[in-house]
C-alpha cells in the first residue's frame, strides 16, 4: 500500500460529502433499499443499480466519499423509474477501502443513509439457486459475491485452490446494515466442515475466518442465517481473497499534524507492512479510512483510524510485572495489544492530588475484538477504581486522584484471551464539567415555506445550566429558530424553517452545536448520530464512526398548512404572563380548525409553567396563546414546542410551530444612586431611583425608602409605565444629629390585580452632617 493511499481523501468528516446532480420531482420522500453491487470498486467507473422507492427523477446523489458520477446512459427510461435507477459511479483510484454510505435526494427530500463498501475486489451477483452444495455457483478467485438469503436456505459457492494456498473468507452483512446474523462453513467436495465462523468479535455478527488449503481441489464455502431467517433485505457481500484479516490500526489513535508509523492489529496478516504518513493538521479530520494489504497481494481488508489532539503512547512489552511497567504521562492516550492469553498490561502514572481524570476504553466501537477489564491501583497495589467492558458501551473510569504520587492501571482481556488482533486503546482526559449531545435523527426533511425538528438531548456531565442549540452549514434560505436547553431539562426540539425560495432537490450536510459558558470558560460540543443511525441501519450496535456527526438537511414539498409565531420569544416571570400569536398560512382546501398541543406532551415545558391552549378556528388563521409561569417557575432561558394539527376528510395533517423562545425574570429590579452620601442639616439630598421591569409587569412602580435615620424623610414617588427613572429628594431636619447610616435602601412596589410584586435595591450610605 502506498504512503498516501491510507488518507487521499484527507477530510474523512462530517462536513465532507460529495454531490453529483441529476432530475428531480416526486410527491413522496426517496428511499434506497438495496444497491447492487453492495460495492464500489476504486478507480475506473462502476455502474450500479439503485433499488427502493419514490426514485424518479432523482436530483442530486451525495456520497460519504470522493466521487463524480452521473446517471449511466444507454439505460432505458433511467431516472424515470420510481423502484430503480442505474448510477455511474468514478471513485478515485486511491481511495481505501471501507465502509461508507450515499443517499439520494428528489424535489421532496432525501433518502434515509444506505451502506455501501468501497473495496477493491471485483463483484458478482448470486446467481440462480445455489441452496445446495451440488447445484453451488462457480466463481473465480478473488471476487466478492453479492447475494440474499432466502428463509430456511444456505447459499453454496465453489472455487479452486491450490495446494497450500491460504485464503481469507468474509461476510459483511451487519456492518452493511442488513438484518442477516450469518454463519460461515468451508467444506471440502464430500461436505466435511473444514472451517467456521459465526459473530466475530469486533465485526458486530459478521462472520470472518483465514484457512490454509492441504491440498488442491475444489471447495465450496457456504453463507447461512443462525436463525434461518431470509427475504430479499438479507443481503449479504461475500469477499474471498488474499486480504489480512485486520480489526484495527496499530496504534488505534494518532495525533492530528504529526508524523506517525501505523501497523495493523489481526490475525493471518504477514507480510502487511507498517505505514509511515504525514497526518493531516485539519481540524475537522477525525478519522481516517485506511487498507491492509499484503506485499503483492491483490485485495485489502481495512480499518477505520482516530485522529485527534492528544499525545499517544504505544505499549512496549514486557510489561506483564508490576515492577516493571511502562511509563506514561497522564494525560496521554494508551495503545496496547493482549499478545498472549492472561497478558496482563501495566502502565504507571505520575498524578497530583486532587487531579480528575476520566479513563475510557476503546475496543468495538473501532473494530477491535476486545474485551477489556480495567483496573487503577495505588502505591501500594491497592485497587481504586475498576471497569468492566460488556459490550454494550466503552468501560470508563472517573476517578480523583487523593494524594500526590504513583498510579498504575492494570489493562487484562475481560476473558483472558490473547493474540496479534486483540488490540485496544484507553483515551484518557482530565474529566470536564460539561456535556455531550445526541440528535434524534440522520436527516430533516423541510417542507418548503414550512417548518420541521429534529430533538437534541444532553447527557450532562456535572452541568445543569442552560445550552444554547444551534445548526451550522445551513445552507440559503434555511434557518434554524434560536434555541436553549433550558437548566436541568432533559432535552430540547430544534426547528428549522425553509424560506419559501430555498433550494429544493438537494442534501446539505449540518452540524447540530451546544455551547455553554462554565464558569470562565466556553465549553462546546457537536451532537452525535449514534441512536439514530442504529435505527436506520437494522440496530448496528456501532455504526461507522465516519457518518457519526452529519445531519443531512432536505427541503421537500409545500405542506397543506403551515404556521408561524409572533414574537419569536416571549419574556416573563413568576406569577406573569406572556402571550404569543400563532399564525397560519394555509392551502385554499385545508380550512378545518388546526388544534394546538405542546410537544412532547409529557415535559414540553419546565415545571411551573402552563399554555392556555386553544385551536385555531375554521376558517381563521391565528390565535393568540397565554402563556403563565406560578410562583415556582425556574428562571432563565427555554425554549418551548407546539405542534399543529388539522383534520380535513379522512386526512390527518400534523405540523412543527417554530420553536418558542422563553426568557424567565425576576419581576422587578431596583437601583438607587446618589452623586454625594453628604446630606447637610436642614439640606436634601437628590436620590435617582430605577427600575427594570420585566416586559410583562405592567403598571407604575411605587418606590419609599427603608432605613432612613430619624429626622431624614422622603416623599412617596411613583415611576409612571412608560418611565424607568425617579428623582427622589431626601430631606433632613434642622436639629438632626451627626451620623453616617449605610443600609439605606429603596423599594418599588408594583400591584397587578391582587398580585403586589417588590423588590429592593442594594444599599446606600448617607452621612448627616
């Protein structure tokens, strides 16, 4: 492999996707169910058959990776069909192989992800019934084979060896996104079982195995559901080849702008030689897309690798003894490899009391069969903190440090396995007070002049103070509607609206941002896909970190009835109310009452807070909302959510209100100021009292003086409604003794119906002379 084919696309990240036009217009969203091949083979064009629904008249097709392309001529009625079209991909030459996806875009949004693998085997289709091993199609080495199962079946392919050739077999189907749990056999021509694999740790159910051939002959190597499920969406991708049967990069991680020497972790992967490369600075660049092959071999198997900012350290044997481990900076990420079964890693490093770190294993989330037990110890051998890896999330330490000194982590396989793939990696960071996102969808479809949301929701990690919620890579004529995670609250729904000339039949890729200011310093945090993109690609326990950050944004057609709020943000406060006016735009049919509810109906607003809810009308397009708080409303900024609905017919038509910005404040504030404290005998002093009101606290503010010395008066003054200022004259009598009194205060009282709200400056200090 050449130095520079591991990253020729350098900007693996969510802001890189490639966009290719074609035609467009269809009343109902696309959606791709199967490509075929399931691949795409570097350099050179590939044609390959689009399969799903509403893909007439497909405008634009975006692709996770570097490609020009177009709709394959010479097809009959191509692009018009609305079950399939045929598209020309031109893959660079140079790119690595790995697992990506594409999407298609129409004048009505755009298509769900769909997996695809770049590789660089040639491809065949499964060809008629090959459910037995004498009827097992005919194939030619290497290739990969795109087949399904069928319920109850087992597809059977046949190949020729020589004697002691060495082969790799794999099935990608999980990792693809299709449901197929497969089994994998090799059988010699009497049927006897030579080889096999089911759920590979690491490969997430697939299955993979390398096998030494004794003899030449004919072989047949049969794919197979566990649970002997089927139907067309089981589809699977057979490689057969010369290809090293890599998990992981070795190190896993690698610092962003520095020069780094990578390996491979896995089994059967002689003759792969490590990579030298120059990583790229880019800021955005996260991972990076690399492929294994052997000196003069013809196909690749492949990993995924980290880029990021911190230092990383390789693990160098021995370290089994206590006494004598590595040592580590902390601070610096931890690359190591169980080499034997019960190895047993130990790492030393230097803290200083009262120092918290948070220590994260990563295994299967990149592709490594790992499955790691992590132990902290003290100085004396002791056990601090442990953490287990089920298999479920990445096993994480937090820990503070009690005292300044030495500290090892003790790193062991959970189940005492050992070999050349069992690689892992442990991140280690100073533990932030702060947050990570996660949005609830992979795409947002904008009806055009409409509104649509996506929900973002926070696993806050010792802060409860508001996040501001933002989109960014929007492109012209879409914005997205200012948006908080009001203190404490569980999660938010951000809103996007599409001018009534944004561009439709087109994908722009988004970034979904929090951002928050803790305590001196501004914390941020980009929202994560993972949930999502679990659902779209059939519960993928981890789907590909390349696509992890990405929300794909779409404006598709004018919806029936849309709406719109004034103000955009409503300010209020405890025991006061605000009012928003709902606004409709509708179609000339669609003239049924539109009923208004919170959204979600459960905890869409903070406790203390109620909306007086009412529809608006038939045949009317607006109405006005109460909003009130109680005396327990929490202060600050949220944002709240209303949904729409109209049922007209037998139709039942639901749309987003954009979001609804609420600021809760102190109903009053009061400020007094005095240009001198000195208050002659028988003088006055000028006091300028103000006041802040909350836009909601309507009235005159009544102010009077609270600890004025005996012999100082002042006169009752009221600041008028459209007045923020009073001037207030302090008088003192002629015989008043000397004495300087520093708890002066002004109050303004406020009486709203039966309601009085007051507040009282801070103190001022006068002296009597």
């Amino acid at each position: 492999m050449s130095e520079n084919s591991c990253f020729a696309w350098t900007r693996m990240c969510f802001l890189m996707m490639f966009a290719i036009s074609v035609t467009s217009q269809l009343p109902a969203q696309p959606s791709i169910s199967l490509t075929s091949p399931l691949a795409v083979r570097p350099g050179g064009a590939n044609d390959v058959k689009i399969r799903g629904s509403n893909l007439a008249s497909v405008s634009e097709l975006w692709a996770s990776f570097p490609c020009n392309g177009m709709l394959t001529p010479d097809v009959t009625n191509n692009g018009k069909n609305a079950e399939e079209f045929t598209y020309r991909f031109k893959v660079p030459a140079t790119t690595p192989v790995g697992v990506h996806a594409i999407r298609v875009a129409t004048s009505d949004g755009a298509s769900p992800l769909k997996l695809i693998l770049i590789d660089d085997l040639p491809s065949v289709a499964q060809q008629g019934t090959n459910t037995s091993q004498a009827a097992a199609q005919a194939v030619s080495l290497p290739i990969a084979i795109d087949g399904a199962i069928t319920a109850l079946a087992r597809d059977h392919y046949k190949f020729k060896v020589a004697a002691g050739q060495s082969l790799s077999f794999e099935v990608l189907a999980r990792r693809l996104g299709s449901p197929l749990d497969p089994i994998l056999r090799v059988v010699d021509a009497k049927g006897r079982e030579l080889a096999y694999s089911d759920d590979v740790p690491g490969l997430q159910l697939d299955s993979r195995l390398c096998y030494k051939f004794e003899t030449s002959g004919e072989y047949t190597v049969e794919v197979s559901d566990i649970r002997y499920k089927g139907g067309d969406n089981y589809y699977y991708r057979l490689r057969i080849g010369d290809f090293p049967c890599v998990f992981v990069p070795y190190p896993m991680g690698v610092k962003r702008g520095s020069m780094a020497t990578v390996s491979f972790a896995g089994s059967h992967i002689e003759n792969v030689q490590p990579v030298n490369f120059q990583v790229p600075a880019d800021p955005f660049l996260d991972w990076i897309n690399m492929g294994a092959k052997r000196t003069g071999g013809k196909s690749s198997g492949f990993v995924t690798l980290s880029v990021g900012d911190s230092d990383e350290f390789v693990e160098t044997e021995p370290n089994d003894d206590p006494m004598n481990p590595n040592r580590v900076q902390l601070g610096t990420n931890i690359n190591g490899r169980f080499d034997k079964a019960s190895d047993r890693d130990h790492f030393v490093v230097t803290a200083k009391k009262g120092q918290k770190f948070t220590l994260r294993g990563i295994t299967r989330r990149q592709g490594s069969p790992s499955a790691i037990y992590m132990r902290l110890l003290n100085s004396d051998g002791g056990q601090v903190a442990e953490a287990r890896d089920f298999g479920v999330v990445d096993p994480v330490i937090n820990y503070i440090f009690p005292s300044d000194g030495d500290y090892t982590l003790l790193v062991q396989h959970r189940d005492h396995l050992g070999g050349s793939q069992y690689a892992y990696r442990v991140v280690v960071r100073p533990t932030q007070v702060g947050f990570t996102l996660t949005a609830s969808a992979d795409r947002v479809n904008i009806p055009v002049g409409g509104t649509a949301s996506v929900t973002v929701a926070p696993d806050r990690q010792g802060y409860q103070g508001p996040i501001t919620v933002a989109a960014f890579g929007l492109p012209k004529g879409i914005t997205n509607t200012p948006t908080v995670i009001g203190s404490g609250r569980p999660n938010v729904i951000m809103t996007l609206i599409a001018a009534a000339d944004a561009p439709t039949g087109k994908v722009f890729p988004i970034q979904i941002t929090g951002t928050a200011k803790i305590g001196d310093s501004d914390f941020q945090a980009n929202a994560t896909l993972s949930g999502a993109l679990k659902a779209v690609f059939s519960g993928l326990p981890w789907p590909p970190q390349t696509l992890s950050r990405a929300v794909a944004v779409a404006v598709g057609p004018k919806p029936e009835f849309s709406l719109r709020i004034e103000p955009q943000q409503i300010v209020f406060g405890r025991d006061l109310k605000a009012i928003i006016k709902v606004i409709a735009t509708r179609d000339k049919d669609y003239d049924e009452q539109i009923t208004l509810a919170v959204t979600p109906a459960h905890n869409g607003l903070p406790g203390g807070i109620s909306a007086a809810l009412k529809p608006i009308p038939k045949g009317e397009n607006e109405i006005n909302i109460v909003f009130s708080a109680n005396n327990k409303a929490p202060l600050g900024d949220f944002t709240a959510n209303l949904t729409g609905t109209l049922e007209q017919g037998k139709e039942k038509i639901s749309q987003p209100v954009p979001g609804i910005g609420m600021k809760l404040q102190r109903p009053l504030s009061v400020k007094a100021g005095v240009e001198t404290d000195r208050l002659m005998r028988g003088g006055q002093l000028k006091v300028i009292v103000s006041v802040e009101r909350n836009p909601s606290l309507k009235g005159p503010v009544v102010v009077t003086f609270q600890n004025l010395p005996k012999g100082v008066t002042a006169v009752a003054a009221t600041i008028h409604p459209d007045k923020n200022e009073v001037e207030v004259w302090l008088t003192a009598v002629q015989g008043i003794q000397e004495k300087i009194v520093r708890n002066v205060t002004a109050k303004g009282e406020v009486t709203v119906g039966m309601t009085t709200f007051a507040a009282t400056s801070p103190a001022i200090s006068i002296n009597v002379e």
